[in-house]
C-alpha cells in the first residue's frame, strides 16, 4: 500500500515517521511538486495543489487533515466519487469547548475590567454574573458544536443549538432549518459559529443576522472566515448590537498586518488556534482508517462532498 503526504509542512518528517510507525506494511511518500506519480492509493492532505489528482490516479480514498473540507473541496479536479474522509474530533472538540469558554468569560465575568483595574491597582467588585443574561446559541452541532453546547450548558448557562436538520441533546434547547433561525437567533445573546464552510453558509454572519440577536450580543467565531461578512460585523459593533467579537478565523489568513479589525477593541483576535490539529490523535485515526480502508472494512467520516460536509 502506498500513501502520499501532501501538505505544506516545511519538516514533513515530523508525520511521516510516526505514519511509518503506525503503518509499517506502508510506503509513504511526501509530495513532491516536480517529481514524478507515486501511484499512491491513499493521500493524506491538506489544502493540495489540484496537481494532486491530475498526477495521482490511482487513488482509493483522502484523508483530510483536519474537520473542515472546505479547502478541499475547492480543489477543482478533485474526482467525484473518490471519497473523502474528515478529521473525526480527534481532540480538537475539547480544545474548542475550552476556547469557546474561555471567551464568554471574557464577556459574561467582565475578566478585562479585572484587568483594567489591576492596571491601577483598583480593589473593585462588580455584581455578579446572572446566567440568565447571558444565553447562548450555538450554530451548528457537529461533533464540534455538539461539545460546545454541552460543556456550557454544564456550567448552567441557557444554550440553545441551531442546525439544518434536527438534533436532541440534553440541556440544549435545538432548532432546525432556516424556518427556525429568526426564533434561534432572537434568543441568543452569545452567538458561537462551529457551522462547516458551504456554499448555504457562506456570508451567513452578516448585519441581517446580527440584528436578530439580543442586544449587545457577543459574536464568537470559530468556524471559518468566509462565515463572516467583515464590514457587517463591524457596522453591528459600531451600533452597539454586536457589543464583543472574539474571531480565530478569517477571510485572508494570517489577517493582514493593516486590516481594521486589529485596531478594535471590542474584537478579540487570535491565529486559528481555536483547535489545534494534534498530531498523533490525528495518525492514530488516520492510519486505522487507511488499514480498516485497506482491509474492506467501513469507516466513519466520509463527507458527503455534494452537501460540503
Ligand atoms: C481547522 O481549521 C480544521 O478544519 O480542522
């Protein structure tokens, strides 16, 4: 069996040993943009050039490095029917949980009025945080999304779920489809984005969606960029019905140095790190996929590429 890894890592060995590893009956190749087909039957990637599947014919199946598509699916001669196969979890739901929390923190404990105040040695106590002010509504509920709704809802905040088809999850009060959006969206004071990047999602946090949120609402995106509608977000904030954004992905990545969402302190910025691919979770998954593949076994995670996720 021959795998391929294409993805950008300027030290590829770092995955391509423990790949060795964990699949010695394997030959594993990196991508080499002037060298020749490998003939490989599986290719682990990331964002591949679309030489990928003009040179690489033979291919079985690809494995995604990571839980968005998205990248993928706009390579433009990926073959229709070969199939594609996202990052399960694979530690990356309780990374965003963490993240998630952390930032309604920020805005339900006033943790940067703390900070200020230390900043001048000011003792001062404000009153206490009333859960019922701060409900949450958590757009998509994958395996992300999911973990996300559940971990705050723990906490006892008011969490409501919004997905295109229905879901059940205890404590989390779920809507489904675009009827139910404007009802989801009028309840939520924190609106956290864990929805895949499609062509149905895209510019999906525009002004029209802000309006319909509660008052000065927290905007946390840990989807995509494409998800957001910049210059919308930061007419919402200007009006004071976005009070608070906290982004880890943008549109163009890394955000350029003179974009003015740097200067904005309402807006919390940081390098799409929300979920961090670890790297042995991720090959431990990957390579018992490629062998149960290789075996004839079924496997979970193949997208299904005409809906994007
Ligand atoms: C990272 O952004 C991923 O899709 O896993």
């Amino acid at each position: 069996m021959k795998i391929l890894f294409v993805a950008g890592d300027p030290k590829p060995e770092r995955w391509t040993v423990p790949i060795r590893e964990l699949l010695p009956e394997a030959e594993v190749h990196v991508w080499d943009a002037n060298g020749p087909a490998v003939d490989a039957d599986y290719a682990i990637v990331w964002q591949p050039p679309a030489a990928l599947f003009e040179r690489e014919t033979r291919l079985k199946a690809v494995f995604n490095l990571g839980a968005g598509i998205d990248g993928l699916l706009a390579v433009p001669n990926l073959p229709p029917h070969l199939p594609v196969v996202r990052l399960e979890d694979a530690g990356m739901s309780v990374q965003m949980a963490e993240y998630v929390l952390h930032q309604l923190l920020e805005a339900s404990r006033g943790m940067e009025t703390y900070r200020e105040q230390q900043r001048q040695n000011v003792w001062k106590i404000h009153r206490p945080i009333k859960r019922s002010e701060w409900p949450v509504g958590v757009l998509g509920l994958g395996h992300i999304g999911k973990r996300v709704a559940r971990t705050l809802a723990d906490l006892d905040y008011r969490v409501n779920g919004w997905a295109r088809s229905e879901h059940s999850l205890d404590q989390v009060t779920t809507y489904a489809g675009t009827d139910s959006l404007h009802g989801f969206l009028g309840a939520t004071r924190v609106l956290v984005n864990t929805l895949p990047l499609t062509a149905e999602t895209r510019d999906i946090l525009d002004y029209r969606l802000f309006s319909q949120l509660m008052p000065g609402a927290v905007v946390i995106n840990v989807g995509r960029g494409e998800h957001l509608v910049e210059e919308d977000l930061l007419r919402a904030i200007d009006e004071g019905q976005v009070a608070r954004a906290s982004l880890d992905v943008f549109r163009q990545e890394p955000l350029p140095a003179d974009h003015p969402f740097w200067q904005r302190p309402e807006i919390a910025i940081t390098p799409h790190i929300s979920a961090r691919t670890l790297r042995d979770a991720t090959l431990a998954q990957i390579t018992a996929k490629i062998r149960a593949h290789h075996n004839g076994e079924p496997i979970t995670g193949i997208v299904d590429t005409a809906r994007g996720y």
